[in-house]
C-alpha cells in the first residue's frame, strides 16, 4: 500500500499555489496518495489546472479535507494553534493522528508546525524534546544536522537522544548500518568545550550509538561523521547562514559573470557541470527537514519552498514512514534509558573510565 | 612612524618558513616594522634566503628577538603558557607589554595566544571578556561577527561588550560611521529566542550602539548589519562549516571540471572571473582575526595560515593600531557603563519603553 501523506496547502511563503503544483507532481509520479489540507474552494481549482482539468485529477490519488483557517508564516506559534482549531495544520494534524494518513508535510510556521505536532500527536515513548534533522550534502553522501532549531536550550539528556534519533534516521534512510555520531565541539579534542560539553562526550560514549568524539564547524561538510549533535540554536545558524552563504556566492558568480562575455562564454560550456554542482546544492532536492521524536512522522518544509521542494519533501516523508523509522528511535531510546539506569541515577555524571566500553555498539 | 608588528614565527602549521615569508614580504612592502620572535638561530637563516641574502635582509626592516620554545598548535593552553616562559609567543606579547612594539601577530594555538595575550597584556578597562572578532565577505562589503571563538558561556553584558567593541572596530577600520549592529538570533521578531537573548535585545536598545534588531543565520552574509553580536559557541561553528562549506564547494567544482573537456574549456575562458571571485572567498585576504578587549592590539591568523594570510594580518594589525580602535573600545565601554548606571542596578531587567531613546546614537 502507497504510504498516506497530508499535504498542508497552506504552508509557505507561496502557498497554495506551488505547494499544490508540487503535490500534483508527487502524485503523478506515483508511489503516494495525498490528502491535501486548506479551504477546498481555493484548492481545488489549482489542483486542477495543475491536473489538467478534472478528469485528470480524478485520475490522481488525491484528496481534499477541508480547513478553512490558515495559520500565517508570522504568527505567534502557540496563539495561533490555540485559535485556529480549524487551520491545515491542525486539521492535517489530526488526520494523521487519528490513522487516516501516515505522515504530515507542510512548509509553514515552523513554531506554529512543531507546537501543534507536539500537541496533537504527542512525543515517542520515552522521547523527551522533539529535534529538527537537516540533511546536509558533503563531499561523498550526507550528513545529519540535529537539532536545527528546536531546541534553543538544551541538557545533556537531550543532545543524547539527538545523537539516538540521528543515527536512526541514517539507518533507515541512508542505509549505513552503524552511523558515525559526532558532537559538535570548539575543538576535537575531549577535553574542550564547556561543563555540558564535557559532560555530553562522556554520556555519548556509553550511549548505544558509534560515537566518533567531538568534531567542530570544519566537519560539519567534511563527511567526517554521519549524525553531528548540537542545540537547535547553533545548528539553525549554521543551516542558515551556509544556505545564506551558497546563494550569495551564487549571487556573485552570476554578477561576475554578466559583465565578462569571455566568461558568458565559458558558462554555456560548462553548463552540464555547472548544472550538476547546483543541483547538489540546492535545498529543494532534500524537500524539508524531519521532526524527529514526535510520536508520527512530520516534514517541514522551507518557508520559500518551491514545487520541487515540496515534491522531494513528500517522497521523503513517504520514505520516513515506510521505513519505520520511529519504531527504531523508540526501541533505541528504550535502550538508552537502560544504559542510562545501570549507570546510577540520572542527572549523576558518569565516570568515563570505570563505565568501561561494554555497553557500546562500536564495530 | 611606521607601526611595530611582532610576529611570532612559531606560529601556525607552517612555520616557520611560511610565517617568515610573509614577514619578509610584509617588510618589502613598508609601512610597517618587525620583530620576529622564535628561535633566532631557526629563523634569521630563513629569512636571509627570503630576502634574498643577508644584504637584502638588512636593508629590510626586520629584528630578530630569541625565544626558545615553542608552543605547539596542540598544546593545553594553560599548561602550556605556564611552562614556556620563554615561547615565542609569550617573548612576542611581552615585547608589545613593554612598548617595544605595537601590536601582536601570531598564527599559532589560538587558546595560548588569547591566555596568554589575556596574562600579559591585561583587558581594557571595564572589558569583562576579550572577544575573536571575523570580518566575513558579504554582497556589498564586510560583517563583522564576534564571537568567533573566545567565550563559549557569555552573560547579557559580554554580548553587550562584543557589540560595542564590533562597532568600534568597523568604524576605525572600515570608516563605516554608525555600524549596523544585529544580535544573533533565531528568527527576527524582538520575541524570539530564550530569555538571555530576549534580555540582550532589550540591552542592547539602550546600549550606545546604533543597534538595528535580531538577524537569524540567514543575514549573516546578506550585509544587513556591519556588526553580528553571538556566543563564541556558535560564532566558532557559523564561521567554521562556512569555511568548510567553501573548501567543499570549490573542490567539487574543480572534481565535476576535471571531469568534462568542455567545462576545462570554459574554465579557461573565465580564468579571470573566477579568480575574482575566489579572491573575494579566500580567507588569507583577511589575515587574522583581531582579539577585541585586551589591552594591546593582538591578531590571531588561521592555522593554516600561508604566506600571504601572514602579509595580511600584519597590515591589518599595523591599521587596527595606526587607527587606535582600543581608545575608541575603552571610550565606549565607558559610555556603556554610564548607561547602566542610569538605568538602575546591574542586572536588573531594563523597561525598554520606559527609558526611551534619548541615549541612543541612531542617526
């Protein structure tokens, strides 16, 4: 059976129309069937001029749940979910919630989305913060960012469960049996880096997880691990000041390049090169980011996503769903909780030493 | 009088030889005179060859002070400015101390030369935390972010500081009048953020800065502020996975030319537009990074500096000292004490509104 995905047609800054051309596309490429949340008057005249016509779009697995509100890009996140019962978000929320669909895909307020996610489908067992996931392109594959911007406060336990919840969505979506977890640092060596720096190495070492130690920015697209923790404060600026970075260097390439006809003319030879590199780059081939650790599986997508965008999110939601990869967050979260119990009660440090390596999945 | 520079030789993975090259370079180039610190029996042979001969050196305005030890790039910071009296760092800092020079230039162990510079040099009055500060390329011109690396824990009033010393720097080096100061946030509504930086803002409205609101990682390179105020933490990753972002960035463009006839021939054609814009990323351009609040101008260069990354930081030190950036800190530093004072008992949450505008430097 092709995975369910709601499709929040409201969320964006170019919603619903490209939201809804992209949703079209997903659906004509087959492998999902949607439902598509917003007010159907307005919905479902562009879902079927994008069909072509409505024969078309009964042809496609597409479906409408009318919701007349729209939670705005701006608003303030818990007021708006508090007053809108009846926004796309809640009400895709509650579709999924309630088994009529398998995953929630929307390119909204990513506060009002995360709080309302956590509202109506609630956390995984044992799952104490929610994270947001971003899959960063490096020289040979991926690599996972967590949290990017969830969490702006952290404690140990919870960069812990990051690092739990990365490395099963490398497995299960990756395919790499035993991710290389690392903690972002100021530094590689142990030592560096604060109290609760110091104090999350020595936790991740015992964690089930294959920690490789602490890398710091330099590695973030080096390939050097496969999961990088940090809070949700670094992480976001991270994420967004390379996304900044990559477009104005774009930006300045193009301007470069305009005002030299030698150099016009080196472009249109190399425009297949050119077209690939860009094509690495460029955020609407991954579609949206995780929110791990919510009890069902929840993408959020760019606020200025395009239909691309939006159709790579779905698949990729699709895929979240289809590979079960809550179900391996909550056995491993249950199993670090019973690390986390032979070693004393929590909230004691640990002793990195006496711990030994045992309870380790190292290769 | 041309600005005296000490340059630890010592410093960085390549020295000494790319360190005393760039010295050398440095020296031809005038405005500027030199101490080389360093086992002089190492680095007088050096930089002869540099020269061009023992004539050709002596000719150049370079002394040599003897200083034995050296401190490695991996060494314990404490430990290891505690043991080595006699490091060319340490031999270099006391050399700026006691006037015999002007300003301190090493591309050494970033954590020795900031304790270090901290122990000899002493803070400026009333700076409670001496802060890295990056010049960043943006669209238009320069960002300045602070801190890069120096605090990972900061309190409201280190960001404070950061901000004013930020400005301080861009107006005596850029010439920029009334520098645009942004804190560092995670989204741009006044609300956003924990309760520290909903505190900052509210600081920094009153703050003598012309201080124009929250930017979130997105602005780091778009050029709306001249001064980025954050956490070391978080400065350390931004500026490192964007440098990172870039390395993988032009290697993958040169793997994906490498690959395709066409693409070399067009690469050859844009042989100057590309080295434009690569002269416009490179880091070597901007030397080093000043280390704002200590008593006595000091640059820290990249590790990996090479010779012309040296070249820079010398000239920059020599303009951050020629432009005494430190009197107008201490002055401001000032000012912003007297703000407080006003304002009731330090750390007592200010009332935004109450205080009103009126010592605010906005145009």
């Amino acid at each position: 059976v092709a995975p369910r995905i709601v499709v929040d047609a409201m969320g964006g800054d170019h919603a619903p129309e490209v939201v809804v051309e992209g949703a079209v596309h997903a659906a004509r490429a087959g492998g999902v069937s949607l439902v598509l949340t917003g007010p159907e008057a307005r919905i479902r005249p562009l879902a079927t001029r994008f069909a072509g016509g409505e024969a078309p779009l009964q042809s496609l697995p597409i479906r409408f749940v009318d919701a007349p509100e729209v939670i705005g890009m701006e608003e303030q996140p818990v007021a708006a979910i508090r007053r809108k019962k009846q926004s796309s978000i809640l009400v895709g929320l509650r579709l999924v919630r309630d088994n009529e669909a398998d995953a929630f895909v929307s390119a909204g307020n990513t506060g009002a989305i995360m709080a309302a996610a956590t509202l109506v489908l609630g956390r995984l067992p044992g799952v104490e913060r929610p994270a947001l996931a971003a899959l960063l392109p490096t020289k040979d594959g991926t690599t996972v960012l967590v949290d990017v911007g969830a969490n702006l406060d952290v404690k140990p336990q919870h960069l812990e469960q990051f690092a739990i919840m990365g490395a099963c969505l490398m497995r299960a979506v990756r395919g790499i049996e035993n991710p290389r977890v690392a903690l972002l640092s100021i530094g590689e060596e142990e030592g560096k880096g604060n109290e609760l720096l110091r104090r999350v190495h020595q936790d991740l070492k015992r964690a089930p997880v294959n920690f490789v130690g602490n890398v710091d920015g330099k590695d973030v697209f080096s390939g050097h691990a496969d999961v990088i923790v940090t809070d949700g404060f670094t992480g976001n600026a991270i994420l967004k000041s390379c996304e900044s970075l990559v477009k104005e260097l774009f930006a300045l390439v193009r301007r470069e390049i305009d005002g030299s006809l030698m150099a016009r003319a080196g472009v249109l030879l190399m425009g297949p090169t050119l077209r690939r590199i860009g094509r690495r780059m460029d955020h609407s081939e991954h579609g949206g980011v995780p929110l791990l650790g919510v009890a069902r599986p929840v993408f959020i997508g760019h606020g200025s996503s395009s239909a691309k965008s939006i159709r790579s999110a779905i698949f990729a939601a699709a895929t979240f769903a289809e590979r079960r990869v809550n179900e391996a967050i909550e056995e491993q979260v249950r199993q670090l909780a019973l690390v986390a119990q032979e070693d004393g009660p929590a909230g004691e440090p640990h002793d990195a030493v006496a711990s030994g390596d045992a309870r380790k999945v190292r290769p």
